[in-house]
C-alpha cells in the first residue's frame, strides 16, 4: 500500500503532521521542522498531481485547526499556512514547466503580495494605521529573534556599521524587516524544492526537472544593484532605507547565482549527495555567505558555469 497514490497520500499527510507538532514545540524546533512543511506536498504533487496536492493541504490545515480549535486559530497559524501554500504554488509552477529557480521568484512574489494584502487587512481589523502596525510587528519579530538567539546561548548585539554609531536590535529589524521577509520566504522556498528534487531523484520518481544549477539572474539587475548602493548615500532617511532593503534582496539573489555555481562545481565532479548538502549548508556561514554572493556576482561576467559540463544531480 505505501506505493499505492492511497498510500502516497497518507504518508504525505502523517510527514505533515508530524512536521507541525515538532515544529509548535519550540521556534529552534520550528525551524529544524517547521520549515519542511511544503516538501511533503511538492512530492505528493510531484507523484500524484495537483488535486491530490491540494487535498492533502486542505486537511492538513483541518488537522491544525482541530489540533486547536480557537477563534484566533487564522492568526496564530499564518506561518503554517504560508508553508502549505507555498508548497502548492511551487508545484503548480513546476506542472508549468518553469525553471526551478523562475518557479521560486515566482512563488515569493506572490507570496510577498499575500501578506502585504494580510497585513493591510489586519490594520483594517484592529483600526490601526499600517505605520503603528509595521511598528508593533517589527518589535514583535525583534523579539521573537533575540529570544530565539538567547535560547542558542548567543546575544543580540547592535550592529555598528563602519564610522557610524551602533544600531539597536529593535530599530535594525524595524529597518530591514521587508527584506529579511523576502529573503527568508526565498530561502524556504529554494531549500524545500531541492530537497524535494533530491527526493523524487533517489526513489526514482521520473525525469528530473531542470537543476537550480542553471538559475541565474536577469543581467539588468545589476544595474539595479549599483543603485541601491549608492542611494546609500543619500542625505533623505527614507532613500537610504529603500535603498537598504533593496540591496540586501539584490544580494540574496546573488548569493542564489553564487549558490547555483557552486551546485554546478558539485554536479561536475560527481560529489556525493551527502557531502552537497553539507557543503550547502556550510555556504550560509561567514565568510563563505559572502563570497558565495561575490562568486555569484563574478558569474554575470565570467560564467563559470560554461566551464562544466551540465550533469544532473
């Protein structure tokens, strides 16, 4: 039976379930498990369709509900549900044959959308202006982030940027809140589609699909890249803000490309898989983080990619 679709299904949903109720134990759990949520439902799709993808969604989000059954259940599940949906769209763009990295650009922006019009929605609610709300939230997050780092033994420390004066935790979040939304919807994204590819590759569930090694950015972007960077020293505040916040995703998306490199190296010479995902995890730490960004922006003149051979993973 567990080859069956029936079968398929049921262990989608038990990896659902189980992924959720580790994941409310604790934010460090959440994010160990938490996160994997849209895996499950990319390789129920990736087997079965779309159909079943989106009923195995539906009473997933039934079996949250049940699991706590209060009127503030919307609200306190939002994260969740984003996973659930996040997963469905990535799949309904894989069915779509888009690239795999097109499929996650896709997926954040209209993810982004999603809780811009939530949280516009939200304000209306509680009858307050979207600045108070931005306001609180930020803190909210602020919070939530240094008792996630005190819970890992770490501080939160001002960030002191060179010949300026240190910037307080609570007011750097406030600041770089819209970008670290999309560069972590981003990253979700991208690490749950290539687990599922790695997956659907191991148990032999058909034809890969196009690597994320072939993803890079459009060329014209890095005129958009200089831009934010020199608005940095603009004398308006909220120049230097947009400036910031575009900078920081511009630079997500070279890390991707960098990443993508990287990936390519890994295919070419035929590394095991378990020694990729190590060496990909190992990319997201300083300094490597950065000159993974750096390798990526080289990429747009250099294309080391051309160099390899494109074998799949």
């Amino acid at each position: 039976m567990a080859g069956s679709p029936l079968g398929i299904w049921l262990n989608g949903l038990v990896a659902l379930v189980l992924l959720f109720l580790g994941g409310s134990l604790h934010p460090i759990a959440y994010l160990a498990l938490g996160i994997w949520l849209p895996t499950p439902l990319l390789l129920v799709g990736w087997r079965l369709g779309l159909r079943p993808a989106i009923s195995l969604a539906v009473a997933a989000a039934v079996f949250m509900f049940l699991a706590n059954p209060r009127a503030s259940f919307l609200f306190e599940h939002l994260g969740a549900g984003e996973l659930l949906l996040m997963g469905l769209i990535l799949h309904f763009l894989r069915e779509r044959d888009l690239a795999d990295g097109d499929a996650v650009v896709l997926t954040v922006a209209a993810l982004i959308l999603g809780i811009v019009l939530i949280f516009l929605g939200q304000a209306l609610v509680w009858q307050m202006s979207p600045l108070a709300l931005w306001q609180q939230k930020a803190g909210e997050m602020a919070a939530a982030l240094q008792k996630l780092l005190e819970g890992t033994g770490m501080a939160a420390q001002p960030w002191q940027p060179p010949g300026l004066t240190p910037i307080p935790w609570h007011t750097l979040i406030l600041n770089i809140l819209p970008a670290l939304l999309v560069i972590n919807t981003g990253m979700v994204a991208w690490a749950n589609l290539a687990l599922a590819r790695t997956l659907t590759a191991v148990w032999d569930w058909g034809a890969p699909e196009p690597s994320l090694s072939q993803w890079r950015t459009p060329e014209w972007l890095i005129f958009v890249f200089l831009a934010a960077g020199f608005s940095l020293l603009a004398p308006s505040p909220p120049v230097r803000l947009v400036g910031g916040n575009v900078l920081l995703v511009l630079g997500f998306l070279y890390f991707c490309q960098g990443f993508a490199v990287m990936a390519a190296v890994f295919q070419r010479f035929q590394v095991p898989r378990g020694l990729r995902w190590v060496g990909y995890l190992l990319m997201f730490i300083n300094p490597l983080l950065l000159f993974i960004s750096l390798l990526g922006l080289l990429d747009l003149w250099f294309d080391f990619r051309r160099r390899f051979s494109p074998l799949q993973s």
